[in-house]
C-alpha cells in the first residue's frame, strides 16, 4: 500500500482495474512460490523419510498456477478429466498426479492410465474393478472414512461418518488385500483450523493396517477476515507429521495435499461500484459488477470476506453492505464492510479470494467470467482471458 492505495505485486490496483477491467482476479506470483516453498521446506525439515507436496488444484484449476506449482517442485491432485487435462497441458510429470474423486467414470480411469498418471486413489470397490478390466498400472490408494468431525461448515466436511466420500476402515482392510493397494489416502474437509481431527483421523488410519504410503490430505484453512483463526503452514505440517510418525511408524512415504492454503491468499478480486444507496432498514447498499457469478462461497457456505476501496486504503468509513449485480437477494459479498464514502466508479477490493473464486465461477445472468492477472515486479500479465459474450454461445450447434 503507498499513499492509502493498493497495490498488488507492485501494481497499482486501480490502474490494474482500468488496464483489464473488472471484474478481474488479480494473483501476486511471488505469493505463489513462496506458500509451495514454505509447504515443502516444512516437509523436509520434518520428515526424514520419503514424502512430497502435492497441490490440490480443485482450488484454483489456472494452467498458470498448475505450471508454476509444477516448476516449483509440487506434484498435483486432480478429481476429473479436465483437471487431469489442465495438469498435463501445465507439465506435470504424470508419475506425479494424482487422480481422485468420489465417481470417477471408465472414461476417466482410461485416460489417466493412457496419461500414465502415478497414483489412482480409490474411493469404492468399483473403480477397482474398472482399473483391474482396463488392466491398471498405477499406484492405488485407498481413500479411507476415518469418521472424524471437524469444526467447518458442513457442505465441506469429508471424512465423519455418512460422508459420501471413501470407506469405513473395516471395508478399506478387505479391499487393500484384495486389490493389492499400497496404502491409504484420507482427506476429511476443508477450511480446518485446528490439529486435533487430523490427529485423530490418522489414529484411524493406523487401525486399518500397515502400509508403506500414507496420503494425509489437505485442508488447512486460511484468515479470510481479522481476527480469524488459521493455522500457520509450518505448523500444521510439524503437527501432521508428528502425528503421523507416533501412529503410523518411521520411514512411510507421506504425502500432503494443500489446496485453499497454496492460493487463497495470493488472490484478490477487483470490482467497479456501479451505485450506492440506502436501504429500507437503514444500511447502505454498495452494488458491484460481480457478485455470485465470480464468488459463490458466501451464498453457498457463507463464508466471509472484507473489503475495502482501492484507492482509500485504511481509511475510516461507513458499513456498508456490498452486493453483486445478480438477479438473488442472496447475492451479497460482504455484509459489514467499513468503506470511506463509497461512490460509482471506486475500485472494490475482496482480499483472500484466490481459492475457489475462479474455479466455481459461472455465467448466471450471462455475466462473462472474469480473466486472472498475475502481479510480479511492477509488471502485470493476463493468463487468462475474460470471457465475451461470444463465448457464452460458442457451444449453440
């Protein structure tokens, strides 16, 4: 920030919105490869045995983002088709990803193998099946439910009791025999922010057998507003693998799997107020040019983020109440924000939004999605292009 104005990657915020618009996702770079250096340097220096960081690129599927997390030395953890097809085209090493998912189809399976993906973790007795008859070759995990709740909103807790993902370890021991599995995978929700389910859950793991592989998952939450309370990286790590090495034993090959941590807080999201006014019980209703179509999460979770105008930084304001543009009264951002006088034409900042924002996007109301700008240096660069108009009809046959 330089004189109450934002700036990002040593851009300058409004200037960004003008040169490319808004609504954009504006991603510092240099954030990036410093959260994939802090995840691996606190493997390395807590684990002496085999073990690797892989990126869960359901948070942020930008090819972009997939070829500097693979520069950096990260593997990838892809649940479909596409993201697999984004990992390869980002260069991934295939023997490095990692296909998931809960109902992975024959077509799906097929095209890892083809790809010669490394591991396959399997959620249920028939992709084993499948796999078997397509006549394997990768690495297989389990995914085990290791029935744990964790404090997070429902909608993404994974692995308690009657989660649609993995099996009950009881049914995990039987299939790893039969199918010759090389260890287990668990992954039990997200935005996590305390040890003590992960604790508990490879406790879980331990009950199922003794393997030489052990994927621990993801999950480590961020701060999206002040005051929050979030894990620091290295210190999830250190608590992961200490808990791991009492439970499971030396020497097992450990994988780790963040996603929403690598990304969430190298991204913002520039909007342009388009109107204020007042509303009937007395707040002020701040109108942007986005909304639900380039940030779901509050609608969907009711996840909450701040903002601020990118011009005023810090200065002392008003609550107001920031709503997009889309046709649902549930279409509001953040309630409670402190702007200082907010007119049309301001430049709107939500911090905190690189995780989840462009991989849920959508054209509700026609809107076109947003394009991603990454910041480094003074220099900005899109990597992704907004979506036209012409897009939204480039599928009519």
């Amino acid at each position: 920030m330089a004189d109450g104005r934002l700036t990002v990657g040593g851009c300058d915020a409004v200037e960004l919105a003008r040169e490319f618009g808004t609504p954009a996702y504006v991603v510092a770079e240099d954030d990036l490869r410093a959260r994939a250096r802090e995840f691996r340097g606190a493997l390395e220096a807590g684990h002496d045995g085999p073990g690797e960081v892989i990126f869960a690129s359901k948070a942020c599927p930008v090819t972009a983002v997939m070829r500097l997390f693979a520069a950096a030395g990260l593997g990838c953890d892809v649940a479909s088709g596409g993201e697999l097809h984004l990992a390869v085209r980002a260069g991934f090493a295939p023997e490095r990803l990692y296909l998931h998912g809960n109902a992975k189809s024959e077509a799906e399976l097929k095209m890892a193998l083809e790809a010669g993906v490394g591991t396959v973790v399997l959620d249920n007795e028939h992709e084993a099946e499948r796999l078997r008859a397509l006549g394997g070759g990768a690495r297989l995990l389990l995914r085990v439910t290791p029935g744990v709740d964790a404090e997070t909103h429902e909608a993404i807790l994974t692995g308690q009791a009657g989660s649609k993902f993995g099996m009950p370890p009881d049914v995990a021991r039987e299939v790893a025999a039969r199918y010759d599995a090389a260890g287990l995978h668990m992954h039990i929700g997200s935005q996590l922010t305390s040890l003590d389910p992960f604790r508990r859950a490879i406790a879980a793991l331990a009950q199922v057998g003794d393997f030489g592989v052990y994927d621990l998952g993801g999950g480590l939450g961020v701060r999206y507003v002040p005051g929050e309370h979030a894990l620091e990286p290295a210190d999830w790590v250190a608590g992961v693998l200490d808990a791991a090495h009492t439970e499971l034993g030396p020497g097992k090959e450990l994988i780790l799997e963040p996603g929403r941590a690598l990304v969430a807080t190298a991204g913002m999201t520039l909007y342009t107020v388009e109107s204020v006014k007042d509303g009937g019980a007395g707040e002020r209703i701040v109108a942007v040019d986005g909304g639900m179509s380039d940030n779901l999460r509050p609608m969907l979770y009711g996840a909450s983020y701040t903002a601020a105008l990118a011009a005023r930084m810090g200065a002392t304001g008003v609550a107001c109440t920031v709503v997009g543009k889309h046709c649902e009264s549930g279409d509001v951002l953040v309630r409670d924000a402190l702007l200082a006088d907010p007119a049309p034409g301001d430049v709107l900042v939500t911090p905190v939004t690189g995780a989840y924002g462009h991989s849920m996007a959508n054209n509700y109301n026609g809107v076109p999605r947003p394009p991603v700008v990454f910041c480094a240096g003074g220099d900005a660069r899109v990597v992704m292009r907004r979506e036209t108009y012409e897009d939204l009809h480039a599928r009519d046959v």
